[in-house]
C-alpha cells in the first residue's frame, strides 16, 4: 500500500503531501492537485494515488491546517 505524510518542518511550503511505497516516492500540491515530484512511480500507479488523493484531499488539507495553524 501506500503511506501518506508530511514532513514537520515543511511550514513554508504550501499545502501538499508526500507518498511512499517500496523504494517508490512521490509529492503532490493540494490546491490545485499537482504532481510535483515522482520517483520510481508508473504512470498507472500516478494515476492511482492522484485519485486515492482526490478522494481524500479534505482530509489532507485539514490535517495540514491543523498542524501548522493555517486557515482554509
């Protein structure tokens, strides 16, 4: 399966999170979804996590704003 997260000490960035698998890594911006960095991933397995992160942007995005105290 895949593992979502951010990093701590990423406040500076804006709202995104980070995917592994394996030896596999991808990021992506919530707003608007983007893929921002992938490596290791198929094109097929992007297109998978891009839609597990759709379904969960929400979800994402709230936990981000809880953490670092954003509003949005």
């Amino acid at each position: 399966g895949f593992r979502f997260f951010f990093f701590s000490n990423e406040v500076n960035e804006p709202a995104h999170i980070h995917v592994e698998s394996n030896d596999k890594y991808a990021k992506f911006w919530l707003e608007p979804l983007q893929l921002a960095k992938s490596v290791g991933y198929s094109a097929r397995e992007l297109s998978e996590i891009r839609n597990l992160v759709t379904e969960n942007i929400g979800a994402f995005r709230r936990r981000w704003d809880e953490y670092f105290g954003h509003k949005g």
